[in-house]
C-alpha cells in the first residue's frame, strides 16, 4: 500500500476511495495512531469520490449478489466504474474478482 501511495503522490497513479473508504481508513489511522496521524490522509492526493445513487446502486447490487460487507462493496463499485484495481488484503475480495480486478497486498 505504501509503494501505491508514494507513486500516487508522484503523478506516477491515480488513486480513488469512496467517501465511504475514507472514512473507514480515517477511523482505523485514528484508533490505531490518533487524530494527528489521521488528519495526515489530507496530504495523499486521491480522488475521493462522494457516495451518489449510481455508485450505491453499484455497491448494493454487489452486496446483493455477495455477502460481503457493504463498504467493500463501495471499493468493489467505485473500481467498476473507474476501470480501477482493488488493492486489498481482505479475503472478502475473493468473491469479486470475476468482476473487478483486484491486486492483492501482503
């Protein structure tokens, strides 16, 4: 994930997350290293895309077809629509890769 964040912040990638994604990763940096550490995701540019009816639609019919959970199911949504790569370390992931492409971190 690292080697994915520096080339996104040198030009080299663009890099998406749902609002939703973002808020899951911003409560995770903030229990896991606190408010500061957290408030530092600012710096990264990724394109943080809001949740509108086409991308939850997207995400409740992956969530309808799967049962995984439903802000993976943005992830999954957002990289359907953006023709993107999950990267992810989340088993849940196994269940999409017919339909999204997914990179997996170790």
């Amino acid at each position: 994930m690292e080697k994915a964040l520096r080339e996104t912040a040198a030009g080299k990638a663009e890099g998406f997350l749902s609002v939703i994604n973002w808020g899951e990763v911003y409560d995770t940096v903030m229990r896991e290293v606190g408010l500061e550490k957290a408030e530092l995701l600012a710096i990264y540019p990724l394109q943080i895309t809001a949740a509108d009816q086409p991308l939850t639609k997207l995400a409740a019919q992956f969530k309808g077809r799967h049962r995984i959970a439903y802000a993976a199911c943005f992830a999954a949504a957002l990289a359907k629509q953006e023709k993107a790569v999950v990267l992810t370390g989340d088993p849940e992931f196994w269940l999409l890769e017919k339909e999204i492409k997914v990179s997996w971190l170790r």
